[in-house]
C-alpha cells in the first residue's frame, strides 16, 4: 500500500497525479487527456463521458490497493469496458513494441544470448497477446450481449474468473536472464538499467490491470447476470407464447385458426360447432390438435396468441 488517502470526486486530478504519476497510464485509457487544468475528478470525468464513482474505484484500487468500495451497483459497466478495451489497445500498440525496441537497442542482437533474450521476449508478447484477445474475442462481447439484454449460452463471469490469470512467467524469467547474466559493457550498461526498469513498471502495470478485473470488472458484472436473471423470467414468458405462434403458426391449418377466434371471442363447443357448421366432436378434436401444436391448452394463453398473431383484433377479444 503505497498511500492512504482514499481519494474523492472533488478532489482535484492535478493532486491524484502528483501523488502517483503511473495514473498518467490509466487516464489515457479512460480517454482523459491532458489540458485539464485545475478541474476536479468530477468535472473532468463529466467532461469526458467517464462515470467519476467508477474512475474513482479503478484509481483508489491502482493507487492504494483499495478494493473494498461499498456498492458495487454504482460501478458502470459500460465505463470499465471502454477502459479494459483502451487498457489493452496501450498494452499491446504502444508498451510492449515500446520495450522491445529499448530491448533490442540494449543488447547485443547478433550475439546468440542476445538472440535468445529478444526470443523470450517475444513469447511473452506472444503469451499477453493471446491473453487480450480471448478478453476481447469471449468476455467483451458476452458482456455487451448481457449489458444488451441478450447473453446466451452457458458462459458467465465464473467461467472467466476460474481461470483468470496474467501470464508473465516469462517476464520473471527474462528480468532475471539479463540482471544474472547479461554482460554489458559500459556503453551499453545505462540503457540496459532503463530498460530494466521499465519491464519492472510493465510488470506491475499488468498486475494491476490484472486485479482491476479481478476487484471492479468481475463483481459488476456478477451483479448484471444477477439482474438480467431476474428479467428473463419475464422475458421467457412472453417468449415462449411469441415462440409458439412463430414456430408452429403455419402448421395450423384454416378451420383450426377459426376455432381459435371462436374461442376467443368466448364461444363454446357447441356454439363453435353451429358457427363453423361442423360437428361439436370436430371442434373437440380441432382444439385437442391446436393444443398439441402450440402447446397452449388455456384460453387466455390462446387468446395471445390470437393478438400477437394478428389472428383477432384486440377489441374483438372478449376479456
Ligand atoms: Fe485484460
Ligand atoms: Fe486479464
């Protein structure tokens, strides 16, 4: 924990990042430039379309390790997204090509140590890389089809959490190659320590993209599903009526679709029959097979089929 003070929406933005420059990193990714003067968090986000209570959640977890904020509900998904998408757009545009070009410049490329660093290297990129973009390609777009009310299938949030984790092994490894055994000379030897410390900065910048989330991503978007469970039971329902008509609409013949208006209308089996000028044990076995093919057996389930069908206007129902 590097600071105490949990920061608010009317503290100024100027002061956050005085008290922590790796912010810088993170704004960019909330799409807050630079100009901003002597505005406060608040203002700012407003600003910038950012929802401050979430900007507020990711800064005091990156700056102070802080996670314990009191209402998930607040946290807005579509904020953390956007900031998850532009998090790995830095990553993997800018820092990683950033610190293989200073990688390359600080060592020797055509000694076979060097060969092998930049090798490692690259497998690491390899390994983000494909880390991102199973975010990208599986999570992201499950999340904006349950933020669209639309989420099928059997992904949910657990399937991600159970298994995630930034791989960054090979960094570990790569950081210890060069300190143990790398021999430079002293022209080389300031830019290998830069370089050095920059792959220490990247380190902590993915662990903390890491448990950003872990801590704010994760929980708010186990309270979506909890949310959009609830409404799917309403929205099965009427679904379900919808589904009957459209799956199996056609598969009713002529005569069957007037014993369903006569239904509807109110009528009896035998005032069907004397309607339709058919025999009253015809207008049973005529509802017998309705019920069998849309599977709606009540009356008030029939008659919305009937509307949602455009088979009787809704003032010829008698309700
Ligand atoms: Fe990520
Ligand atoms: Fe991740």
């Amino acid at each position: 924990m590097k600071h105490q003070k949990i920061y608010e929406a009317g503290d100024k933005m100027i002061s956050l990042i005085k008290d922590n420059y790796d912010l810088l990193q993170s704004l960019g990714s909330f799409g807050i430039n630079l100009g901003f003067g002597d505005k406060t968090v608040k203002e700012i986000c407003e600003d910038n379309g950012v929802d401050t209570y979430t900007f507020l959640a990711v800064v005091n977890l990156v700056i102070n390790g802080y996670s314990d904020f009191d209402n998930d509900e607040q946290l807005s998904v579509p904020t953390l997204l956007h900031y998850l998408e532009a998090s790995h757009v830095y990553y993997l545009d800018f820092q990683l090509p950033f610190i293989r070009r200073e990688l390359a410049e600080s060592i020797d490329e055509s000694d076979s140590l060097g060969i092998l660093i930049m090798k490692l290297y690259d497998e690491y990129s390899r390994e983000i890389r494909r880390h991102m973009m199973y975010e990208e390609q599986t999570l992201f777009p499950y999340v904006n089809a349950l933020l669209e009310g639309r989420a099928a299938g059997d992904y949910t949030i657990e399937t991600f959490s159970k298994t995630h984790e930034e791989a960054s092994e090979k960094l570990k490894e790569l950081k210890i190659l060069i300190i143990k055994y790398m021999p430079s000379d002293v022209r080389r030897n300031n830019q290998l320590m830069a370089t050095l410390h920059d792959i220490y900065n990247n380190e902590e910048w993915l662990s903390l993209h890491a448990q950003v989330e872990d801590k704010v991503f994760v929980p708010a978007i186990r309270r979506l599903e909890r949310l959009s469970r609830r409404s799917d039971v309403t929205k099965n329902i009427s679904s379900m009526v919808f589904k009957g008509g459209q799956e199996n609409g056609d598969m009713l013949s002529e005569r069957e679709r007037d014993v369903i208006v006569a239904l509807v209308q109110g009528m009896a089996n035998k005032e069907i029959a004397d309607h339709l000028c058919i025999s009253v044990n015809t207008v049973i076995t005529h509802r017998r097979n309705i019920a069998r093919k849309l599977q709606i057996h009540s009356p008030a389930g029939l008659t919305i089929y009937a509307i949602v069908n455009g088979l009787v206007d809704i003032s010829a129902v008698k309700l």
